[in-house]
C-alpha cells in the first residue's frame, strides 16, 4: 500500500482493502471526532421524518445515526464509491425499530438524484480524497432542497504541526503527507466551495486536535509509511529519517511530545 493519504481514493484496488475499513473504525473511535461529528450532526438540523443524504458514507456508522435522527418516517441515503466500504455498511446492523439507510454506490461528483431531493445534506472527511472538492460541493447544493442545510468537515494537511524535529526535514515529511492527498487543502477552500455553489449563510467552525501522545499521533497520521515514502523519494535522508523518528520518540518518553491540526466544520444553507 502507498499510503492512507492517497490509498483512500482507490479503497476496492487495495490490496488490504479492509485496512481502510479499520482505519475509519479506529478513527471513529477517538473522542475528538466523535465530539466533531456531534456538532456537524447538530449543525445539520435533522428532524423526524427528513430525507438525508451522507455523502461518502463509507462504513455506515454515521448514516446510521442520522437514521437514528430521522426516524422511522424519514429516508436516510449513504453514497460510496467503494464496494468494500458499501458492503461493510449494509452488513452491520440497525437499532430496532429505526429503518437502516439505503446505500448506494456512485461517484459524488456525479449525484444519481435529481434536483432538490434531500432537506439535509453532510459530508465528513471526503473531499480531501477527490480532485476537485468544489465538483462535489456543487452536487450536494444542487439536490438539496431549498433552506436546508449542507454540512462539510475537512482538514487542511498544511496545518499539521510536528514538534520537535529539525525544520527543514519537519517540513519536508509533513509536506509530502500533505501532497499525498487529493486535495490535501481542502479544509482552506470550503468557504469559496460554497459561496460559488450559491449557498449562504456560510459559518465556518475550525476545531484543533491536539496529540501529545507520539503512538496515537504516528497511527493517525500514518507517519512510518510517510517517512518510507519521504526517503524514497529523495525529500529526506535514510539518516534524517532516522532521527527525525527518534527525536519523536524521545520526546515522546520525556513527555514533550506534541502535535496540532485543524480541521473546519462548514455549513451552508440552499437559497430560494
């Protein structure tokens, strides 16, 4: 596997493709995410009986949540583009008593719904694996119904700090983490996103995750495939890297490690 940074683009022609499975598993697991997905979900403004589409659903756990919020009467849709992550969805089960959404595989830059079909629409952590954030922002304006609600969260990998670390190679591993990704600014460019795809009332949430626990930080931030992939292509040293993994580590055992990242919870709201 190349990385966790571009290898999410092409899930199903993975050769582990479940890895991605249980790196959304694990992330899900971290408070600071749960705590984002709490205020994005509140952001949305679900109420019984909406029709809900979650773009980029991957393993079905949040579109199972806002099936939770919509209710029986409400219709909640999950789109993929990966069969893997599809299939992991539909196995896993539904609360009683709350329907289980409808999954649907397609390319969320190309929505197979017709105009203004969903009074809520929501993304989480998606765009920074596609090309052109702002193809899919456009979609997901034009099937939503007028006055609801499109809610966006992504990180900007240039905000990704490391300390300590000598700079130059600092900067080179972080940055080629950064350009492994699609569209690794995609945080920095939702405002724009939503203004050219005529949504208003444009609030913008940044939220800062702090690791000072170099294990926790080096798994999320798949750091050892990083630094591999620094030294083959030349950015750093096998040496540099070497040290570079020790300084984290010593700092890490005399409790200094430290690292932040922001990530910007975006909503919009459909004129007309």
């Amino acid at each position: 596997m190349d990385s966790f940074a571009s290898g999410f683009a092409g899930v199903d022609q993975a050769s582990d493709s479940q890895s991605f499975v249980r790196c959304l598993d694990f992330i899900h697991s971290l408070p600071f995410f749960q705590e984002c997905k709490r205020r994005s979900f509140g952001e949305l403004g679900v109420r019984p009986g909406m029709s809900v589409l979650e773009v980029g659903c991957g393993n079905g756990t949040d579109a199972r949540v806002l099936a939770g919020l919509a209710g029986p009467e409400g219709r909640v849709t999950g789109i993929d583009a990966s069969t893997t992550m599809l299939s992991t969805a539909r196995a896993r089960g539904q609360e009683p008593g709350v329907p289980a959404p409808e999954f649907v595989r397609c390319d969320a830059a190309h929505l197979p719904f017709p105009d203004l079909t969903f009074g809520a629409v929501r993304e989480d952590r998606v765009l920074q694996h596609t090309k052109d954030p702002g193809d899919v922002i456009r979609e997901m304006a034009r099937v939503t119904r007028p006055s609801g609600r499109v809610v966006v969260f992504e990180p900007d990998w240039e905000t990704l700090a490391i300390y300590p670390g000598e700079r130059r190679v600092t900067r080179n591993v972080l940055n080629l983490w950064c350009d492994r990704f699609p569209s690794g600014w995609a945080g920095r460019s939702l405002y724009a996103s939503f203004r050219e795809a005529g949504l208003g009332h444009v609030t913008v949430l940044p939220l800062d995750l702090v690791l000072t626990d170099f294990s926790l930080a080096s798994r999320l931030y798949d750091l050892p495939t990083t630094l591999r992939l620094a030294v083959r292509s030349g950015a750093v040293s096998p040496r540099q890297a070497e040290n570079w993994a020790q300084e984290q580590e010593q700092a890490d055992a005399a409790g200094q490690f430290f690292s932040s990242m922001t990530f910007f919870l975006v909503t919009g709201t459909k004129q007309g």
